[in-house]
C-alpha cells in the first residue's frame, strides 16, 4: 500500500502592495482554481460533469473531483481532492512591492503529471493578483523558483521546468516501528471533525484515529491500490485505551467568503495541543501519514495540519 506525494514550494515576489487575510488559504484555492481552468479547460462552456476530455483535463482531475448523492439527499465528493494548499508564514496581512513570500502545494498521486499546467496557473495568479483590492487593485506578484525539497525544480531567469519533483511514499504499515508511549499532537491549523454533523470541540484519541483512518482509506482507496488491509475495529478499540494527559486545545473561529454562496461560511476549528500516554506504537505510522496530507475537513485549504512529537520529556 504507497502512494506518492509531491511537496512543492513556490517562492514569489510581491510586485504591488496587497492586502491579506489572516488566513490565506481559502484566497489561495479560489486563485488557483480559477487560473487553472482557464490554463486547461478547452470547452469553455462545457460542464465538467458531462465533458468528454475531463479524463485528461488537469483542472477536472484536481478540483472537479465526481460526485454522489447521499439517501439523504447531500451531494459529497467520490474521491478527496489530490491537493492540499499550505500557506507560507508570510502570508497574511498587509504586504509591500519587493517583499517575499511563500506557500506550497501537497499533490497527491498522479496530480503531479499536470505539473506545467500547475506551474502555469500559478504564474497566472500573479499577473492577475490575489487578496483584497488595495490602491493598485489586487495583490500582484511574480513566481521567483519553485522547490521540491532541496531540488529547484523552477527558476524565473530561465523560465522553464527542469530537474525531477522529488517523491515521498507514504505506507500505513506498522511493522518497523519502535515501541512508542508518549505523544505530542499540536493542531497547527484549525482542525475540523465532523460526527453526527456535529463539530468536536475535544479530541478523544480515539477521534484522531478514526479521522486519520478515514482520511487514509478515502486516498488509499481513490490513488492507491485500494483499501488498506487494517483491522479498522481492533485499532480503534485499541484507540479508546489511550489517554489525554494534558490539553491547551481551544476553539479558533475563522471565517472566510465563499464567492459561489456568496457568503461568509466558517474554517473554524480546534487549535493547539494535546499530550497521550499509553501504548501508541499501533498508531504511529496512521499519524505520521496523516501529518503529511493533513486531517479532517476542508483539507485543501491546509486545514488540519498536525505536527507530532512522539514521548516527549516532560516540561
């Protein structure tokens, strides 16, 4: 069971003053989103739904992802978006012309073979700007380089793609992990769980394992070879066993504005960090996956970004 993530850092120049959210995340998929089907999309009137190239369209591979309706009538998506936006942290607030900033790009399985339409598109957004309009219109900006890990994959001095995205393989597989009691999880981003439509405003451990469990099975299952073989039962029975010891979670309210429901809809959820005990060596590879393509709603705004700190001393 492996599927192959490709994490990508755009370093860019602001070459007009711009004016951000606090959050950028949500203006980050709204840009991008627009440029790359106006970079991809040949039938420009067409559906997504009912286009004959969408097989082949980078913009209906990535963001119109099938859809279904649920018995109770709610539509949801057949396979979770192969993307995840993170915001660099320079990037919110006001900004000058000449200032840098970054953000990066999470592409999941076979997203990185639209890799030029990508690159393209984020150019786009910088001619057309992001953010709040300000004195010159939007926030303008130029693609500088772009990094995968170490390798420069793009330079604007020569304007073309080079050199191979470097890939990480992630496996849920438990088998060469060492025995592990202690846990550290710090919700970096806001965190959003949803059961019985209800958001939790605790996180139990054996909710992060369900949710790390649900997250890894939908992209097993939609980029990998299928379900991954665990006993879903037992792992979480073990779940139950393990005990929070310590908590400064909270919760962080954060709006944004939806330009389809044209309204403020909420990216609100649980903040800070919790501390386990217990026996988590089961766990451990089920975290240290969903750290990589972060957790629970709205993950491709970079919600549910979780770092771990596996028996941390006692402070």
């Amino acid at each position: 069971m492996t599927i192959s993530i490709h994490q990508l850092t755009f370093h860019c120049r602001w070459l007009s003053e711009a004016r951000l959210p606090g959050y950028l995340g949500s203006t980050l998929r709204g840009a991008f989103g627009w440029a790359l089907k106006r970079s991809c999309c040949a039938l420009k009137t067409q559906e997504c739904a009912n286009c004959m190239l969408r097989q082949r369209c980078g913009y209906a591979w990535i963001f119109e992802t099938e859809r279904f309706t649920e018995p109770d009538g709610q539509r949801v998506n057949a396979r979770p978006h192969p993307f995840v936006l993170q915001p660099g942290q320079n990037s919110a607030g006001e900004r000058k012309a000449g200032e840098t900033w970054d953000f990066s790009l999470l592409l999941i399985g076979r997203a990185i073979d639209y890799l030029p339409h990508i690159v393209y598109s984020i150019q786009q957004m910088g001619r057309s700007g992001i953010g709040a309009a300000v004195r010159h219109g939007f926030g303008r900006f130029e693609l500088e380089t772009i990094k995968s890990k170490d390798t420069v994959l793009y330079e604007n001095t020569a304007k073309e793609l080079h050199n191979t995205p470097v890939a990480t393989e992630l496996r849920p597989d438990c088998s060469t992990v060492s025995p592990v009691h202690s846990l550290l999880c710090t919700l970096e981003t806001p965190l959003r769980l949803k059961h019985n439509n209800t958001l939790f405003r605790e996180l139990p451990f054996h909710v992060l394992i369900r949710v790390a469990l649900r997250r890894i099975t939908a992209l097993e299952s939609a980029y990998g070879q299928g379900e991954p073989a665990l006993d879903y039962s037992d792992l979480v029975h073990q779940a139950t066993q393990i005990k929070a010891v310590n908590s400064t979670l909270c919760w962080q309210e954060t709006l944004r504005y939806s330009n389809r429901q044209q309204q403020k809809v909420s990216l609100s959820g649980l903040v800070g960090s919790a501390e386990y005990q217990g026996n988590l060596t089961p766990f451990v590879p089920l975290l240290e996956y969903g750290s990589r393509v972060h957790l629970g709603k709205q993950t491709v705004f970079g919600l549910g970004k979780i770092a771990l700190q596996w028996d941390p001393p006692n402070t």
